[in-house]
C-alpha cells in the first residue's frame, strides 16, 4: 500500500507518513495524545537504537508521573503496528525536518488528517537516507552540563543516590540543562569570577540552585544568590535544602518582589513562569537595577486577553483560542519593546521542547553598553512601544506589559 493510495484512511496515511519520514531520515518524533487509556498522558515516538539496529521508540507518560518505554523493530508488520498506535489515540502530531502534519479523531469518531499531503509531497521531494544515517541517528545523546550525579539533583529528588534520574523528572532535567546552556551562551556579557544573581518568583527554585551550582562549582565563581518568592513554606524548604548542601552564597526571602531591594546590584536576574504580571514586575525591577542580562521565561498571559481592544484585529480575537495566542505573543512582544526603550538588545529564545511544555518561550535581554536614555535611539524605541500598545489597548496607563 503506498502513500498515494486515495483508499487509505487518515490513520493509515499518518503511519504511511511516519515510515516515509523514516526512510527520507527526517523523522524528528509523533506525539500521541488525548488516549483512549485514561491511565496515560500521552505517547512520543522517536527513532533509537536497540542492539545496534534502529528501533521505534515509544515513551509512554502515564498520570501518576511515571514513564516507561516500548521498542518496536521494523519488521515487515511496522505498519500495521503504527496504525494500532494510531488508533489508540484521538491526537497524534507527526514532527518532521522542514514539515508536520496532525491526525484528529472527533468525539463522533470521524478523522481527519491536517497537512498530510504537503508534509508527503515534501518528504518525496528528499532523497532517500543510507542505512547508516538510521544507525546513527539512534544512537545519538546530547551532552549535557549536568550528569544527574550533581548532589542539589538528589537533595531535590531530581535523581537518585546512583545519580540516576527519575523518569518522572526527565523533562525538569533537561529544563535546567537547557537554560544552563543559555547562561553559557551569555557569559562573556557578565562579570568574571565574581558575580549577583538574583531568581525572582523562585518557586522551588531548581533553577535558583542549578544556577548556583554552575557558577560556584563548575567556573568556581564567588557567588552571592538571592531567591524572592510568597510562599513561606516553599522558602523555608529551599533554605533548609540550601544549607544542608552548603551554598553559603544562596539565600531564600520570603517576600513581595515588588517590595524587595538589595544592595548589591545582581547582574543576573532569572525567572521561571512567573504568573502574568508578575513577569512584567520582574523584568521592570530588573531594568531598575540596570541587571546586564535577564533570562525570563513568562507563564500567562491574562492581563492582555482581558484588556485587548483593537477593531483591526477583531478577525483573531473573536475566537476565544486564537484571541489567547494573539495575546501571548503581544504582551512577549511589547515586554521586549519596552525593553529596548530602555537600553537592552532583545531576543525570544525557545527553552525547551514544546511538546513538554506550551511555557517554552525565554525572553532575553543583554544591557548596552554606553547606552543612553535621552538619546534619540531610546526616544524612538520608546515611542515604538506606545503606539504599539495603544494600537492594542488604547491610551491606558494601568496595564503592566
């Protein structure tokens, strides 16, 4: 059966897709989801290697935060157990190099499959991979800062006293890393060998003490670390956490960000989800303390969807789905915008894999060097972000982004 038959059903082109993916060696993965199996979250194939052959590697996410693994050869009969997958689920969206395409199964059972013919027509348009780009593709594993064997992993039940990490903990695991390797990727903006940092609305702080332990105990930085959050009892674990692994330099405030100053200039200022506004709050406090870079990745966005009101985009803010996506991609887009105006050169970076997380978007701003913010540069950018944002909400003072 081939991939241009007209008789075959969207599950059946989708499994057709994956294989053609595989052979043209842009398979990237298909994540199943919405199972019929209450028990499960979802399903990712990729492609792996078992015993030196390359295998179909199902990681099955269950709701009690386990995970567990399948391999599947390609045997003569892949197809049909591609389509058995398929059948399982009512959501699969197939990733590939350069395209994607989604299978979709109504509550009245009727599927649907969106992009498929462009993806096919791409993929036919590659030539067909050599076996030992299969080989390798399987067993390929990214290098990361940390092994999992670092003792704040285990004291924050990240892994295992073998240094093992938990399955449960794989996608938090490669959250630190990834946002690790954008503090290296902008470690020739800060200051050598002794340096400030502040995380505000830490939370429990993984990020607070991955950071730490970066600059302490991998580039052997003097560190002095402040970790702001409301929630007292989350504080009062990490200061325990803190001490008992003698981060000397790392301390926990329980407290209002709004309220919060120091002293001590940081020239870091991290922040991970923190909820709408609180965002906002972060990065304008950091540009206060003009902090040389800021790593900030937002969660909500509520503020904009309440108060956008713009005739011209009413096409997109009609529908409620599309109205919170316009919303998140303005208030980033403004924040940055406001960022600039006030002497930082931006960039929107993706932290981590999407289909772990929709929260995957870092917002990055390095201070300019000699900037000044009566000069023509700055009035400009200025004027930039208010008519932007009066485009979107009118002439109002009271929103935050």
């Amino acid at each position: 059966m081939g991939v241009n038959d007209i008789a075959l059903t969207p599950s059946e082109k989708l499994a057709e897709l994956i294989l053609l993916a595989l052979k043209k060696n842009a398979l990237r993965r298909a994540v199943f989801s919405k199972p019929r199996d209450k028990a499960l979250q979802k399903m990712v194939l990729t492609l792996a290697a078992a015993q030196g052959k390359p295998v179909f590697q199902a990681e099955f996410f269950h709701r009690d935060n386990k995970a567990t693994h399948k391999n599947f050869r390609l045997t003569d009969d892949i197809l049909t157990t591609l389509c058995e997958l398929v059948s399982s689920f009512a959501q699969v969206n197939l990733l590939c190099v350069g395209g994607e395409c989604e299978y979709r199964e109504s509550k009245a059972g009727k599927t649907i499959l969106l992009g498929g013919d462009k993806l096919e027509k791409y993929l036919n348009s590659l030539s067909d991979a050599k076996n030992d780009a299969l080989m390798t593709s399987g067993k390929k594993k990214k290098t990361y800062i940390l092994d999992g064997s670092e003792p704040f992993l285990r004291a924050l039940d990240v892994s295992d006293e073998n240094g093992r990490v938990y399955d449960r903990k794989q996608a938090k695991f490669r959250q630190i890393n990834r946002f690790l390797e954008l503090i290296r990727d902008v470690e020739d903006k800060l200051p050598k060998d002794e340096i400030r940092i502040c995380d505000l609305c830490c939370g429990k702080s993984y990020l607070s003490f991955a950071v730490y332990h970066y600059f302490a105990n991998v580039k052997k930085y003097k560190v002095s670390m402040t970790g702001v959050d409301l929630k007292s009892d989350v504080i009062e674990y990490c200061s325990r956490v803190a001490k008992k692994l003698n981060f000397d330099g790392l301390e926990f405030i329980c407290g209002d960000i709004r309220e919060y100053k120091t002293d001590e200039i940081p020239q870091l200022v991290i922040s991970l989800h923190a909820c709408d506004i609180a965002t906002d709050i972060v990065l304008l406090k950091a540009a206060e303390w003009n902090t040389d870079v800021i790593l900030s990745t937002p969660c909500c966005h509520h503020e904009m969807n309440h108060n956008i009101n713009c005739e011209a985009l009413s096409f997109i803010t009609d529908y409620s789905m599309l109205r919170q996506k316009l919303s998140d991609a303005a208030t980033d887009a403004l924040r940055l915008c406001r960022l600039e105006a006030q002497g930082y050169s931006t960039a929107t970076i993706e932290l981590i894999d999407p289909d772990e997380t929709p929260k995957n978007v870092m917002l990055r701003a390095i201070r300019k060097k000699n900037f000044r913010k009566d000069s023509k540069e700055a009035k400009a950018a200025f004027e930039r972000y208010k008519a932007a944002k009066a485009f979107l909400c009118g002439e109002r003072d009271d929103l935050h982004f």
